[in-house]
C-alpha cells in the first residue's frame, strides 16, 4: 500500500510539474475534470457496482453525512461569529463539503479494492445533498450579492452529476437483480483504468500553494475545526454508532476527514465573496493534509 501511496503522491506531483513549466495551464483542468466526472468515475461505479453484494442497510451512510453536515455547519458559523458575513459564508460553504468523487475515489479504490466503492458512493449521496442543497444555501444565505435559494437548482445538479446518477441507476438495476453482460463491463473496466491516473494529475493541476497572509489565521483556525469536528464526530460513531458493520464506520471516520471540495470555488464566485483566496487556500492546503492523514490511516487500521 507504501508503493500504491508513492504512485498516487508522484501522479499528483506530475500535474503539477506540467503545470509549473506551463505545459498545461490551470484551465486545462476543465478538461481533465470533465473527462473524470463524467466519463472514467462512472465506469468505475459501473464496474464495481454491476454484481456487488448491496444491502438497503448501507442507507444509513447518506442519512448520516447528511446530518454531520448540518450540524458541522451550524458549528463552524458560530465559531466564527465575531467575523464579517463573507468570512462566516465560506467557511460555512466550505465546512462538511466534502470531495469525494475527484479525491476519495482513486485512493478508496487502492485501498479497499473489495467494497470501497460500494460504500463511500452510498456516502457520497449525502454528500452530494450537502454540496447542492445545504451548502448552497448557506453560501446564499450570507451573500449580500447572492441570489436568493431555488430548489430547483439544487434538483438541476443533482441530476447533473453523472457519478451520482450512476450510482443511484446502479444501485437500482443492482438491487432488481438485473447486470450489465460481460462485454459491457469489460468496455467500461478499460475506461475505469484511467480514472486514478487522471484524477490524480488533476488534482496535481489544480493545486496552488500561494498563501495569501490576510487570510492566513482564518485559514489555520478553520482547518482546525474541520479535522477536529471530523475527529470527534468519527470516535462518535467507533464507539456510539448501532452498526455491526465496521466499514459504514470506517466509510464515515475516512470521510469526514476528506479535503473541501472544489465546488465550494465557483459557489464563492457566483456569490461574489471577498473571501475568495481564503476558499482556494483552505481547498489547497486541506488536499495535502488529507492525503498524509490517509496514509497514516490505512498504514495503521488497514
């Protein structure tokens, strides 16, 4: 697991060198990130979810990443009461949104190859609901510029976001007991072999280690809370959740320890926060904190 970590950290490191001597620019990450949501990740789902053994039990994964994060966000806005609504709006945007398709994905499939899958895309419906729906709202909410919260955007992306979807169509024609024959899958298992590779040079064009010294403390205090929350609620759940399966804990303690999710940049744009290099330092800084406690992780319970 030592090399598989190696391979991912130089894969990263690849993107990013292309990036710095300008082989590729910020904004080719689009097309890679087009190329990862909406054709290699859903193979990847496809594969692993055509004869997986699901169980309607898996559903307490979404129903508890949508309450951690309701709750988390009601946490870290009064954390930072005494700060302006732009500083209060993004880290309540930024705190328990979660990313899961473009980060966890590759690393959850090298790391628990069996099943991994299986349940962080149960988690990743939750959230999915977060990311759209109640961190929409909160970056709505305290915008002064923002528009006002629609549902009908949050039904839009929901729909939009062909992993999720997939999953949600997989998770269906798997429990109705209907599969894909084996030609299919080997179409789709030759396309799910570029989704770690592509992933990880992604993230390795999107990283970006300016540090903008206004926002520094805000930074360092917001990643605080959201490791510790994630810390707390995770022994929460070791010792207090009513599940003798001990992946939808170990799903859920890895989860909420993810870096923040990229989505929360645009978001900050359309609501015209000031706040913006905080949002992009924060989403930075929280992929390489993620990735060592990862490997800690799995080097210790794996």
């Amino acid at each position: 697991m030592t090399q598989q970590f190696i391979i991912i950290i130089l894969l990263i490191a690849l993107g990013y060198t292309l990036k710095r001597i300008n082989y590729f620019k910020a904004n080719d990450s689009q097309v890679f990130s087009t190329l990862v949501l909406n054709v290699t990740l859903p193979s990847l789902v496809i594969v692993n979810l055509n004869k997986a053994d699901l169980d309607v039990s898996l559903s307490i994964l979404p129903i508890m990443m949508i309450a951690y994060g309701i709750i988390a966000k009601i946490i870290v806005v009064w954390f930072f009461l005494k700060y302006d609504n732009h500083v209060r709006g993004a880290t309540g945007m930024m705190m328990a949104s979660l990313n899961i398709g473009l980060f966890a994905y590759p690393l959850v499939e090298a790391i628990w190859p069996e099943s991994g899958m299986i349940y962080f895309g149960m988690a990743d419906i939750g959230g999915a609901i977060i990311m759209f729906g109640v961190t929409y709202f909160v970056g709505s909410y305290f915008s002064s510029g923002g528009d006002s919260f629609d549902f009908k955007y949050l039904g839009k992306n929901l729909l939009r976001s062909v992993p999720l979807m997939t999953y949600i169509i997989m998770f269906i024609l798997n429990m109705a007991n209907i599969h894909f024959p084996k030609p299919v899958i080997d179409f789709f298992t030759v396309l799910s072999g570029a989704n770690m590779p592509l992933s990880m040079i992604l993230l390795g064009l999107m990283l970006n280690f300016s540090i903008d010294r206004r926002f520094l403390p805000i930074a360092l205090k917001y990643i605080g809370i959201h490791y510790g929350l994630g810390i707390i609620a995770g022994l929460l759940v070791h010792f207090f959740l009513p599940v003798s399966d001990n992946m939808v804990k170990t799903t859920l303690q890895v989860a909420w320890l993810l870096p923040v999710g990229v989505a929360i940049i645009p978001y900050s744009i359309q609501f015209k926060y000031k706040t913006l290099p905080l949002v992009g330092m924060v989403t930075n800084l929280t992929i390489v904190i993620s990735i060592v406690i990862l490997y800690i992780y799995q080097a210790i319970f794996v």
